[in-house]
C-alpha cells in the first residue's frame, strides 16, 4: 500500500474516532449519566458477580443496604464503594468505538463488540474481586492498586483486544491473506 493511502486511511480511522468518541461523551455525560439507571446496571451486575466470586473463593460477605448495590466487601473490612467512574462503561465505548471506526466487515464487528464488552466487564468483575482483598488483607495498598496496578491492567487488556481486531479482523489483513 502506498504511503499516501496508509496516511489517508489513518487520517480517516482518527478522525472517525476521535468525533465517535466525542458523540459518547456528549450522550453519556448530557443523558446516560444524568439518568443513571445504565451506570446502576452495571455496578449492580459487577457487585453481585464479584460477590459471588468472593463467595466461591470462601469469603464472607456484605453489601450496603441501599437501592443500588455500590458497596460490597468481606467481613471484616470496610468494603469497597464502586463510583460511576468505575462500572467499565467508559470502558466499553472506548473498546467498541475503536473496532467500529477501524476497518474491517461489520459481520465480525457485530459480534467482536459484544465479546469484548462481555470480556472486560468480566475483567473489571475479576478487578472488583481483587480490590475486595487487597481491602482484606493489605489495605495500605488499595489506592496503589486501584489508581495503578488495576487501571493499568485494565487498559492493557484493551490494548490486546484491538491488537486482535487489527492483525486478525481488519480489512486490509484480509485482503493481503486473500491475496
């Protein structure tokens, strides 16, 4: 591919992501967060996944009584209150607005979304569950591996979805193994 073609593509992919991107934001913090009711559905899935998961593993557990389920923990601690920021939403739209603004068949794209979303919920409930511990048995360390370790862990875990959807799904790579 000429480098010309691979600039304009690449100008095309930033400049479809970038406005997607912005479109969310506007959307989530002008109506979703406002009405509240996505971002509750997801703490509550997270909390009572990350309950049982705790659960399994032989912990006792509690959640706050409220309407929302926004704390939960093991006996004996505090427990862990889950903000909006977060239930993986943002997350999520990042993941998928980066394989719809990348090339590739909307036939693998509608069912790559899902997967990935489904993915890195279950990789934040996994990330809920280990906060829980950490909260349990080294609490000193729960703002280093929240604000550090776990973000990070998170973002890289996205990194190696795209990196999936661009060497496996992408329309250019199945054009040059057609060839």
């Amino acid at each position: 591919m000429k480098i010309e073609e691979r600039e304009k593509k690449l100008i095309r992919f930033l400049g479809l992501f970038i406005g997607l991107y912005l479109v969310w934001m506007m959307l989530y913090h002008w109506l979703i967060h406002p009405w509240g009711k996505l971002d509750t559905l997801v703490i509550n899935d997270s909390s009572l996944w990350a309950m049982w998961v705790l659960e399994f593993l032989g912990f006792d557990t509690f959640q706050g009584d409220h309407e929302t389920i926004r704390t939960i923990g093991i006996q004996g601690t505090h427990g862990l209150w889950i903000g909006d920021p977060c239930n993986g939403l943002t997350l999520f739209a990042l993941f998928s607005l980066f394989v719809a603004a990348y090339p590739g068949k909307w036939k693998h794209k509608l069912w790559f979304i899902p997967v990935g979303i489904t993915l890195i919920h279950f990789m934040n409930i996994l990330r809920i569950t280990a906060l829980c511990i950490v909260t349990l048995k080294a609490p000193e360390w729960l703002d280093f591996n929240h604000t550090y370790l776990f973000q990070t862990l998170m973002y890289l875990f996205i990194f190696f979805l795209w990196y999936i959807w661009i060497r496996k799904f992408n329309s250019d790579k199945v054009n040059e193994q057609k060839s």
